[in-house]
C-alpha cells in the first residue's frame, strides 16, 4: 500500500474513520471542525454516491 504524502510545512493532516461526520464553521477568527459518528442516513446517502459511475 503506497504511504500517503506527508502534509504540507505548517499545516496538518487528520485521518478519521469514513463513518465519522464533521463540520466546519468560523470560530473567533478561526475554523473550528466538530466530529461525529455519522447518522443512518448520512451513512446511506454517501453509499449511494459512492456507488454512482
């Protein structure tokens, strides 16, 4: 299995589960991620676009 890039100087990289949700929003001039396991829903929704071609 190839190793994925290392990231970029001065950024970082965060590896999550694929059945974990986030999101973004600006916080006090910064960008805050909140994470969460996905819904059922969600969960089928992303099956099915991942299935499209």
């Amino acid at each position: 299995m190839p190793q994925p890039e290392p990231p970029a100087r001065g950024t970082f990289a965060l590896l999550i589960p694929s059945n974990m949700s986030w999101q973004a929003s600006s916080f006090g001039g910064a960008l805050r991620l909140d994470f969460r396991p996905m819904r059922p829903r969600e969960r089928a929704s992303r099956v099915r676009e991942k299935g499209k071609p």
